[in-house]
C-alpha cells in the first residue's frame, strides 16, 4: 500500500490555527465552502497499492434538485491548458444544473457519468435527455497510474451521494489525493468569509483542487524563495512550471451570472497572492455559483417574464476582497493539511514543513503572538 507521511501537527492544525492571517475579514463556524448555507461537499479517496493516488470531490450548491432549481454561475478562464467539462453552456445560460465535479485530467467522463446517474435519481427527471454535467480536473499522473483510469461513476455517484455539510477535509482527500502544488504535496482546501450586516451578511466561500505552479508566498512573505523550493532558482529560457488549479466559489449573496464572473476573477488574485503565476501549461478554471433561494431558475415556467433581485455592481467590493482572502487562504490550507506521498521507501512529493514555514514567517514578524 501507498504509505503516507507527513508531520502530525499539519493534519491537526490549519493555517490559521498557527496564527497566520489572511486578509481582513471575518471567517464562518468551519472557515469553509460549507459555511455558505446548504452547501455540501463529498469526497471518494482512491489509493491502491503504492501507485494509485487519486478520486473525487463533489460540490453541492444546495440539496434539492438541482436540475430542476438550476443556479446562477459563471466560470473564469486564468489559463485555458485544462479540461472542465460543460464551459459553453455554463457561459451560454449563466447558470449550472448539477452539482460540481472535481477529479483527474482522464477521468473527466467518469465525472460526467456519474453526474448524469446522480440527475436521473430524481423521479421528476425522468424524461430529462440532457444534462450539462460541470466536472473540473487537474492532472495527478505525477503521483497517480493516472493511465489506469480508476475513478469510476459509482465512485462519483458516491462522492455526491456522501456530500455533506460542517467540516470539510483537506489535503490528501478526494481530487486531491494525488495533487502537488507550488513545491510541494498540494491537494483539496478551503476558507470562507462572512460580510457585516451593514453590507448584507452574506456568507462567501471557496474550495480549491491545488496543483499548479509557482513561487509559494504566504502573507506576503516568500516562502519559496526563502526554502529555495521553485523552479527559476536557475533564470534560462528552459524555466518553466506546470500544473493547474480549480477553484469554486460559492455565495448566498444574490449576483447575476455577469458579477459572478467579475468575482471569478478576483478569486484568481487569490491564486497569485499564494504565489501561481498561471504558467503555460497550467489549467486554471474559477467556478463561481450563486445560491441564493430567490435567485433559483425553474427548468420551467408558465411566465413569459421573470424578475429577480440582484446586488447593485458598485456595492459588491467586499464580496471582492471575500473571495481574494478566501482563495488565498484555502490554497494554503491545501498545504498545510497535505501529506508526504512515499513509493518504494522513497519521497514522491513532500509535504510543506510546517516548522521551517513558522520560523520563516517569525523573521518576517508575520505571526499573531496570541496563538
């Protein structure tokens, strides 16, 4: 069997926990998606023998049918080397149909498959012959027999059907089973942002699949460079970086397709606050949903004529600086729940050395001394 090691106190404690902050605004009971009321996410691990490191992570939007009480979304493109299944109609319509899907670069059918089972459970769906499916991806095949293709649709059936709300797990769990990130073992985070009432009381949160590259900064301080964990330590026109990232956002704040890509866009200022620079060969999607009830779209209507009540676009900057902060700090989260991947007695992928991290961010002053 795979074996997985790493240092205890980064499975126990996050980010936050160490005394790192991130941003200005508060953070809700589980500081993640699921904050967000009615959001559930479920995961399906997959590890065999020393070579299969990979799975599933599903969003849910709210529990209903979502086929049938459909979302307003939209979806940010910060690099297009990737594969996220049902963009065009996302982009089309402004709004998603099924839950969000998150796995490997070749198990995106098996996402679509799974999905596809999942809408047909529903007994008013009977005659439905189409569905948009979302299913977003990152390449594991550095740690995973990617080849191997061993996400099924039950396995995304199951993820779905598992999903539920509270506490989500990080780090070597579900899509990012088998994920690195910015030098080190990546993998699934997340981080959630509450607004003050004087500003509506929304809630914003985000979950990230980490797997892309880049010079990892945390608060500002550069803890690649200060490591000399990236890949320009020697600047030559052969520098380059790889991998990808997907990010979904999530609101009950009531936003129209149009804002939701303006916030898609901010959540990937998160990504380069964490330290990715987006490069060639990185997939970099950012899904943005909002779940507000009143703003549902019926998959029918007998009105001719639908009003909806949406935030005015020049009173959204704190739902901005929201999904900034959130991202930044989910990506973090990733790290600091990872675990070190081991093949045959040896390192595959490393995971961040929380110690060697702290000391860093002391010599930049960058600790609450509270904690």
């Amino acid at each position: 069997m795979t074996q997985l090691f790493g240092p205890a106190e980064a499975q126990k404690k996050r980010a936050r926990d160490y005394g790192i902050n991130f941003g200005i605004l508060p953070v809700g009971t589980n500081n993640a998606i699921t904050d967000v009321p009615g959001v559930k996410v479920g995961h399906v691990t997959i590890r065999k023998g020393d070579t299969v490191n990979t799975g599933v992570t599903a969003i849910l939007p709210h529990s209903g049918n979502i086929f049938r009480e459909k979302v307003p979304a939209a979806i940010y493109v910060a690099n297009g080397f990737g594969k996220l299944a049902g963009i065009t109609q996302v982009r089309e319509l402004g709004n998603i149909e099924t839950p969000v899907v998150l796995t490997n670069t070749l198990s995106i059918a098996a996402g679509l498959d799974g999905i596809i089972d999942y809408t047909f459970t529903f007994p008013e769906n009977r005659g439905v012959r189409s569905v948009n499916g979302v299913v977003g991806e990152t390449n594991d095949g550095g740690l995973n027999d990617i080849r191997g293709r061993h996400v099924t649709s039950e396995h995304v059936l199951e993820a779905i059907l598992s999903a539920k709300g509270g506490a989500v797990e990080e780090g070597n769990r579900g899509a990012g089973t088998g994920t690195q990130a910015l030098g080190f073992k990546g993998g699934i985070g997340t981080a959630s942002r509450l607004l003050p009432e004087s500003a509506g009381g929304y809630t914003l949160g985000v979950l990230v699949q980490s797997n892309f590259g880049g010079m990892l900064q945390i608060d500002g301080v550069p803890i690649g460079l200060e490591m000399n964990r990236h890949r320009f330590r020697t600047i030559t026109s052969d520098a380059r970086e790889d991998g990808s990232v997907m990010i979904v956002v999530i609101t009950d704040a009531p936003l129209n397709a149009r804002d939701l890509e303006r916030l898609a866009v901010r959540a990937s200022f998160g990504m380069v606050r964490a330290g990715g620079i987006a490069s060639h060969g990185s997939g970099d999607y950012i899904i943005a949903i909002s779940s507000a009830r009143e703003n549902r779209i019926s998959v029918s209507s007998r009105e001719m004529v639908e009003q909806r009540n949406y935030i005015r676009s020049d009173r959204i900057d704190l739902l901005f600086q929201a999904a900034i902060e959130a991202t930044e700090e989910a990506i973090i989260n990733s790290l600091f729940a990872a675990e070190t991947v081991m093949r045959d007695g040896r390192v595959r992928s490393q995971a961040l050395p929380v110690e060697e991290v702290l000391e860093i961010m002391r010599r930049y002053n960058r600790l609450n001394q509270q904690h």
